[in-house]
C-alpha cells in the first residue's frame, strides 16, 4: 500500500470538528421602526426611507432590492412586488398599504422614471450598488439610536433586515413553509435556522422562570401554629 493511500485513509479517520453555528441576529420590531425613521422631506431621504420599508416589508435580499424596476411594482388592486432572484427565479411578494402608499408617493414625485427604470436610483439615474445600501443604512442607524440608543451596541447589515423580517413573519404565525416561499429559500431546511433562533430565544427566557420542583413537598404546620389556630 502506498503512503498517499495510507495517509488519506488517515485523514478520512479523523472525526469532523462540529461547528456551532452563531445565533441569527434580528430587530425588534420597536427597532425596525426607529430604523425605518421617517423622511424629511428631501429627495434622497423619501428614497432611503421607500428603501429600508421595502426591505422590511418584503425580507428581500440586497441584490433583488436593487434590481427592481418601476415595472415590478403593481399598486393597482392588490398592491405587490416581483423580485428577481438567484438563478432567474422570480417571486411575488404583497405590500403593505403603507408601503403601497409611499411607492405612489415616491412615483408621483419621480415623474421621468420609465417602466425600465430602478425603481431605487441614485442621482445618477442608475442603479444602486451594494455599497450605496450599506452606506444609506449606516446613516438611518445614526438617527435611529438617537431613538433608542441601545441601536449603537448592535452590528445591524442590510441582511439582518432580511432576518428580521423571517422571525416577525414566524413569531406571527406563519408557517415555515410560508416563510421559505416568502424569503426564496430554495429549501425549507435552510428556514428552519430561524425556527431554531427563536426557540432558543425562548429557551432563554424559560431559564430565567423559577422551574417548578420536580417533588411536591407537602407544607406541614408546627403544634405551635395549630393550637393558634384553633383560637381563632
């Protein structure tokens, strides 16, 4: 037997070190809000502010965000988004009534935008880039901790909106499966982390409860206390 056949079998005995994987971080929805802000009247505000609803709104990825265009959105009817993505796949997401209402706010006020155009522009006309997101976020975040401060202690990317997103659509009710449609999860094992995230949250706080003895111990009075009570 060669050594590189001796050596490899070798390799293949030594048991795989197991991982932990980290705990998904995600907003309150307290948070979110203070995130989301509001808009102070500027163009590049109302786009920032359309931004991180939308982010919020439909838990979509950086990528899709920005490959919108004016075409995707409906607002007529039932409001709603098509997103564009991995590997061409197109899903349909519905919008709320408030971010239905910004979207025609924000159209009405971008008058040159065609039906091909980035919904989200910067001032160029194009398209935003990743980089553009992380930034205008990381502004929204100076404002929101003047809000609640306890922002400034938190590492918050523009994926974490997406985790967000999943754990208030699970804390609401919504089934896994919903959950994997509504992300574009190709699986729904790889929304299951969320599942996971949020019992161990629960777990966390079933830990901090006093847990209920495992023996009831049955309370027996002394002669003293008795006999008082017999007096009364």
């Amino acid at each position: 037997m060669c050594l590189h056949c001796t050596s490899s079998r070798e390799c293949l005995g030594v048991p795989m070190k197991r991982f932990e994987r980290p705990m998904l971080g995600f907003l309150s929805y307290a948070e979110m809000m203070a995130v989301i802000g509001t808009s102070d009247g500027r163009w590049i505000s109302e786009r920032d502010h359309v931004l991180l609803r939308l982010l919020y709104n439909t838990g979509a990825r950086v990528s899709e965000i920005i490959g919108v265009k004016v075409a995707d959105v409906v607002l007529d009817g039932a409001a709603c988004i098509h997103l564009h993505g991995k590997g061409r796949k197109q899903r349909t997401l519905p919008l709320w009534r408030t971010t239905a209402k910004e979207l025609r706010a924000w159209l009405k006020l971008n008058p040159q935008l065609a039906a091909t155009s980035a919904l989200l522009p910067n001032r160029d006309g194009n398209a935003m880039t990743r980089s553009n997101v992380t930034q205008r976020l990381a502004l929204a975040l100076r404002s929101a901790i003047k809000v609640n401060p306890d922002l400034a202690t938190r590492h918050i990317s523009p994926h974490m909106i997406r985790h967000t997103t999943a754990m208030h659509l699970l804390q609401s009710g919504a089934g896994v499966d919903v959950i994997a449609l509504w992300l574009g999860h190709e699986s729904p094992t790889t929304t299951h982390h969320y599942v996971e995230a949020d019992l161990a949250m629960k777990e966390r706080a079933l830990a901090r409860l006093q847990e209920p003895e495992a023996k009831n111990n049955r309370y027996h009075a002394s002669d003293a206390l008795l006999e008082f009570l017999k007096t009364l």
